[in-house]
C-alpha cells in the first residue's frame, strides 16, 4: 500500500439511489446534481436506524451470496449430468457477466425513472424466477437463468449498498453487516449444496438440482422482505416536481441527465482505479470459489462428498473479516491486507466521489467488481479445457496480485469539505 493511502478510515457518508425527486422550478427539469441533493433530503426522513429495511437489505446479500456459494460444489455434478466440459461451464460464468454488463448500462436510466422499493422489487424477482426455472432447466436454459439471476442480484444489491451508504447512523457499521451477509450465505452455501446432492434421490430430477428447492424458498422470502420493508416506495411513483408527468419530453431530459453524468463520471481516474481493483479481486475470489471443488478432486484425488465443503473454509475466512473489520478506525493498508477489502473499498469511494456522484460511481464499481466475479472464472473454464484445472492457482495469484496494484495506485483518502 501507498504512503498516501495509509490513512485512517472515517464514517462514509453517502446517501440512497432513489427516494422523492423535486425540481428547482415549476418549468425546468431538476439537474442530476439538484436531483442528487433531494436524495439527500429525502433520506432524512428515514429513522437513523430504519432496522427493517436494514435486515431486508442484508438479506438479499444473503441470497446472493448463497446463490454464489453452491455454484462451486455443483460443478462437477453439472459437468457430470449435462455430460459437458469445463469450456462449457464458462458459458454459465459468461452469461453471467453479460447480466452484470447490462446492469451497468441500464442502471442510470432504471434509477431515473423507478424508487428504490421499485428497483429492489425487479431484482428480487428476477432472481427468483432463475431459481424456479433452474431445476427443470436443460442446458441452454440453465445458463440463462445465470444471466437472470445476476442481473436481479445487480439491480438489488447495488441499490442497496448505496441505500445503507446513506444512512445517517454509523452507515460503515451497516454496509459491514450487509456485506458479512453475503459472506454468511456463501459460507453456508456449500453446507446446503454438498448434503442434498449426495444424497439419495428418489425425485425425478437429477439429485444436484434439488438444492436450487432451498434457494426458491429463500429468495421468496426476499421478494417478501422487499414488498414489507420498502412498501413506502414500492407502489410509489417517483417525483420530480409538479410537472414531473408531463409526458415523454420529461422522460427523455431524465435519460440525457442520467447519461450525461455517467459519462461525465467514466472520464474520471478514480473511478476506473477502484473499480479495476474491486474487478480483479472479486475475479480471484470468485474463480477460487467457483473452482476449488473441481480442482480437489480432480488434480488433487479428493472425494467429491467431503471436499464440496472445502469452500466453507475460504467464505469463512471472509465473514469474520467482514465482522472484525466493521470499525473504521483501522489504517486502509491494514484492512486490506486482512478480508476487509470490499466494505473498506466502499468507505474509501464514498469519500473520493461528491455526493451527487456517488450513486451513479457506487453502483458502476460494484456493478463492475461483480463483472470481474463472472468473467476471470469464465477464462479459467476455458483454459482449463486444454491445460487442465491446474491452472487455477496461477491464475488466483495473478489476480491478487492486479489488484494489490490497482489498490496502491487508488489516491489519497482526503478530507471532503462539503
């Protein structure tokens, strides 16, 4: 880590992707920058620990994290039952990184033009609809669910991270508890796939595609959580002043400014620094997880039924990071050499980016860490058809290092006048 980036971590303040709009005047539309200062107001309007919404946005993390937790015990057993290669299991990881790439693009206009309870509303059922598709799925289909699933995961999670950003009570203590969320349902991701697939089977499907009746269950329960916890903005339109609904022409100047502050906001280094960090390290996460069972039992002899809880160790490791680093008294150097990194990265943007660029900046670099999940495991498939899936601790390393790099060229962590 840099001299310049050993600084001690502050409370982030940031504030929520939706909530009411307003106009500056009865005639012209509100600017991204006066759209983005209403945020601010609406917030205040939350209690300084709204407990429900919070447990509601930990749980999705949940979800994703259990989705993204029983992917590396199922592949052999998918590789196996679909009778396919690694090269096509990268397809899984591809299609998952275009629902992620579509959600970058997308998210500027879907937040200029749905509330937060909206935007939650379709990731959560997206999500569930992957889910319910997958056990009768053939391959094709298969794979498309992941495009599904993470699209839903991108529009909800994101939308959360910054939503519990916002926060007026200690956020950095909350946006640890969502992010130890998702930690917890990777962990727990491999103690659900491993039992149920090896265990007897008198269904009609193959015995592996069971698990995905656990994650139905658990993410109706999230599509549940978001109608309750988030209803005031569910049902809700959004408001941009007393002639918001003036027709198309009001539309179309929401989609230019949303545009044009994105683009703006891709012209900036900093942006690109954090993100190539969050997309490297997520990458050798992911690729670690997703193909650790493979390689076990494949280059190392291990037995498919106890080495498909191996990645309980590896998500372990990264929950109690998660929780012991809630605090943001620790240098970043530190946290980042510990399992901290992703809910210390996420302090350090909010404080690099102004606030009306923050949930447009936020959302792309969580967007685009989780690209980085989907696309590294993909290339590690496709090469392991020829060199074997041995190639995986080169690759891992390799990742790591990209991002140490990245992180130590991230600038300095200054005071912010606001």
């Amino acid at each position: 880590m840099s001299s310049t980036q050993t600084t001690t971590l502050t409370e982030a303040q940031s504030f929520p992707m939706t909530e009411l709009r307003r106009s500056t005047s009865k005639d012209t539309e509100a600017s991204p920058v006066e759209d983005a200062m209403a945020e601010v107001d609406a917030v205040q309007s939350e209690p300084a620990t709204p407990v429900l919404k919070l447990v509601v946005a930990g749980y999705s993390f949940f979800c994703a994290g259990v989705n993204d937790g029983t992917l590396g015990p199922l592949i052999p057993y998918i590789i196996s039952s679909f009778r396919i290669g690694t090269g096509e299991v990268a397809i899984i990881y591809g299609t998952t990184f275009a629902g992620w790439l579509l959600a970058a693009v997308t998210n500027p206009i879907m937040t200029a033009h749905l509330t937060l309870g909206q935007l939650l509303g379709i990731g959560a059922v997206l999500q569930l609809l992957a889910h319910c598709l997958r056990p009768w799925s053939p391959l094709p289909l298969f794979c498309i669910t992941f495009f599904l699933q993470s699209l839903g995961m991108a529009y909800q999670d994101s939308h959360s991270n910054t939503f519990v950003s916002g926060l007026k009570n200690v956020p950095h203590r909350w946006l640890s508890f969502i992010h130890a969320c998702y930690a917890l349902g990777c962990f727990i991701g491999p103690l659900i796939a491993t039992p149920i697939a090896t265990a007897p089977n008198s269904m009609a499907i193959d015995g592996w595609k069971r698990v995905y009746f656990v994650l139905i269950g658990i993410c109706v329960l999230n599509v549940a959580g978001v109608a309750i916890a988030f209803r005031d903005t569910l049902w809700s339109k959004l408001h941009n002043g007393p002639h918001s609904n003036s027709g198309s022409g009001s539309g179309q100047k929401r989609n230019r400014a949303a545009m044009a502050g994105m683009a703006r906001l891709l012209g900036t280094k900093t942006l690109w620094l954090l993100s190539t960090f969050y997309f490297f390290e997520l990458g050798a996460s992911f690729t670690a997880g997703g193909w650790v069972v493979e390689f076990l039992t494949t280059v190392r002899g291990g037995e498919l039924a106890t080495i498909g809880y191996v990645p309980t160790g590896f998500y372990g490791g990264t929950l109690a990071g998660r929780l012991l680093l809630a605090e943001p008294h620790v240098p970043v150097w530190r946290a980042e050499n510990a399992v901290g990194v992703q809910r210390t990265g996420m302090s350090v943007a909010s404080k690099l980016f102004p606030r009306e660029d923050q949930p447009a900046a936020l959302g792309f670099i969580f967007v685009l860490a989780q690209a980085g999940g989907a696309i590294f495991p993909s290339i590690t498939g496709l090469i392991a058809v020829n060199a074997g899936v041995a190639v995986l601790q080169p690759i891992v390393l390799a990742l790591f290092v990209a991002g140490g790099i990245s992180w130590w060229l991230v600038p300095k962590v200054a005071q912010r006048i606001e």
